[in-house]
C-alpha cells in the first residue's frame, strides 16, 4: 500500500510505468486513484502541499530529485512516469528507428510542433513560457501551442525536466511554478538511445503489452495499444 513517496518511488520501479492517476474512464493503469474512497483505502493525502504524503507534490520531486524516471505527458495524453529501465521500450514502440525530422516530414507533427521541437533542441532545455516567446507564438495561438507540445511528448521528443519559478528580489521564489522541457535525448543520454535502436518495434509492443496485462487483467485491448503507442 502506498503511503508516501518512497512508497510511490518503491513501487513505480516494481512495475516500470505508471500514469500520474488512474483515470475513471480512460484508466489503463496507475499506480494511484484519485476519489472514489481512494484516500481511505490508501492514507495519501490529496492537494495538503505535504512533499511526503500528497502525489500531485511527487511530479515534481520525481522532475528535482530522479534522473532515472520521467515524467511528462506520455500516456493517453495525460501525465505519467516511465522508469530508466522500461523507456527504451517505449521509444522502440512509438518511434521506431527514426527521428524528429522523419516524422516531421512524414506529416506526424504540425508546423507548430517543428517550432517548439527547434527552440528546445536548440537550447537544451526551456522553461514553457520561454518556448512561448522565443517560437513566437501569440495568445491566439494557445490551443495550437498546448496541442502540439503534447503531441511532442506523446511521440517522446520532449520531456519535463524540472519546474523553474520566479524570484524575488531577496532571492524567494514566487508564483506558480513553470515547467521546463528538454529533448529526451538530452535527457536520457545515448546509451539509452542505443539501447533502444536495437530493440524491435513489434518486440517492444509486445513486451509492454505483456506488462500491462500483469498490471491490470481487466484492461480493454483497444485501450492498451492507445497507452503503449500513444
């Protein structure tokens, strides 16, 4: 039973991936439900702010305290987390053998899409109001913006890499907190991408397919395939 965050951590490297919550309808699996009695079954404690015991604080100690799981909008197109071990599977399952630029041109991605993919492999890592401004996208533009960002973690081209805050003149952060983005392969490193160019797409499938079966039986199949290609 998860209690707290190393609770969390204990169990995410267990079983590999996880959404951020199990959703109501669109559910594959996660580690953690929100409602639904949730908090009496499992002791968490939900929007308090307290780092150990509230899940909407352990996003962001996962982002400052891990280099061994990300987190970011992967699953279903909602948030979720994907150990070290497990991430080469799903580069091999979503994009196979090729890059930004062969999707690009494969009409995967829109033209907005190419824009932040550019100003983010460009400068290591940004946070998304920065994206916004150096891509030149205008407030009209912030369905576009928010849709293509997702898009771009989906397809794990991007990933969250931190949570950059405002600060005060006498050095006190302020505000709410901005998320920072960065590519994957800046995030990961190349083993990781070497390891996974030598994993077959279809292997890969199978192999997270097989693992989510273990993790929840009762799954849909339509759904499955939706969370392990995105």
């Amino acid at each position: 039973m998860i209690k707290n965050y190393n609770d969390f951590i204990t169990e995410l490297f267990e079983v590999g991936f996880s959404g951020a919550v199990f959703g109501k309808d669109d559910g594959v699996f996660a580690l953690l439900r929100y409602g639904w009695g949730a908090e009496d079954e499992t002791g968490i404690e939900w929007f308090t702010g307290n780092q150990d015991t509230d899940p909407w604080q352990w996003r962001e100690r996962v982002l400052n305290e891990r280099d061994d799981i990300a987190y970011a909008k992967v699953f279903l197109r909602k948030g979720g987390y994907i150990t070290k071990e497990w991430y080469p599977y799903f580069l091999a399952a979503r994009r196979g053998y090729k890059d930004f630029e062969d999707d690009y041109a494969d009409g995967i991605f829109s033209h907005a899409a190419k824009r932040i993919y550019d100003v983010v492999s460009e400068r290591g890592s940004l946070p998304v109001d920065e994206i916004k401004r150096i891509a030149g996208f205008h407030r009209k533009e912030k369905s576009k913006f928010e849709s293509a960002l997702n898009d771009l973690q989906m397809r794990l081209y991007l990933t969250m890499e931190g949570v950059a805050y405002k600060v005060s003149s006498t050095g006190e952060q302020y505000g709410w907190g901005s998320m920072v983005y960065t590519t994957t392969e800046h995030f990961w490193g190349e083993d990781l991408f070497n390891r996974a160019s030598r994993i077959n797409p279809e292997e890969a499938v199978d192999k997270i397919y097989e693992r989510v079966r273990e993790l929840n039986p009762d799954a849909q199949d339509k759904k499955i395939m939706k969370f392990i290609r995105g």
